[in-house]
C-alpha cells in the first residue's frame, strides 16, 4: 500500500488527472487518494516555484541572446490579457496544472507570491472536485 500511495503523490506532483485514474485503479479509499492529491498537488506548487526562478534567471543568462520581442499571440496570452493573474493561477492550474500556471506566470513576470497563492487554493479546490466526482463516476460502473 505504501508504494501505492507514494505513487499516486507523485504523479498528483505534476498531473492529478493521471494520479486518480492510477488511484482508482489500485482500489485505494477516496479519503488516501485525496490525502494524497493534496499532498502532491501542494508539493508540486512549492517545486515550481521554487524551480521556477532559478530556471528563469539561468534561461535569461545563458541561453536567451536575441532580445527582439516576439508577436504576442495565442490563449494563453489572450488568458493573460483577459484574465490577468487570478485567470492564469486559477484557469492555468485547472487545466494545465500548478507547475504549467507558474511556469507561464514566471515567463511573464507575474507576482510569484499571489500566483502561489491563487495556484495553492485552486490545488485544492481542484483535489476535492476531481476526488470525490471521479468517486461519485467510479460508482455509476
């Protein structure tokens, strides 16, 4: 059970989806599989952002040489633009994840603090949802 758990926390790091479909496949309890969701999804905010401005500062030193602006085009800037910051942490974690929202985040230079934040609160929201919903489907089968 303990390799189970450890599993399904790591994959809800970067993609919870795929953390509950291996959960539910395993036969685990909806209480673990959320304990375990929030963990990871909670661990997986924390590792972006902790990664996030390290892997900025060393992408804008060694491999960024060309400082020509590039067209701002497609929908995650009209999200950004739209949206703003409360759009990306929350739309951007829901869909994409936490890692993927602070990475855009970290790309547009966007108030880390705040997008932790919104992204921390969308995790578990997210976590409850997709939890007890995919508990609630599993059950129909």
């Amino acid at each position: 059970m303990i390799v189970e758990i450890l599993t399904v926390t790591a994959m809800a790091t970067f993609e919870v989806y795929a953390a509950l479909v291996a959960a539910h496949a395993f036969g685990m309890d909806p209480w673990i599989i959320l304990g375990c969701t929030l963990t990871g999804g909670i661990a997986g905010v924390f590792i972006a952002a902790f990664l996030g401005e390290r892997i900025e500062k060393f992408i804008s030193k060694k491999i960024r040489k060309d400082k020509t602006p590039k067209p701002k085009t497609g929908l995650i800037y009209k999200i950004w633009d739209k949206y703003g910051l409360y759009g990306l942490g929350t739309i951007g974690t829901f869909f994409l994840g936490a890692p993927a929202a602070i990475a855009v985040g970290t790309g547009f230079n966007a108030d880390l603090k705040k997008l932790v934040r919104i992204c921390l609160i969308t995790v578990v929201v997210r976590c409850f949802a997709f939890t007890f919903f995919s508990d609630y489907i599993k059950g129909l089968f």
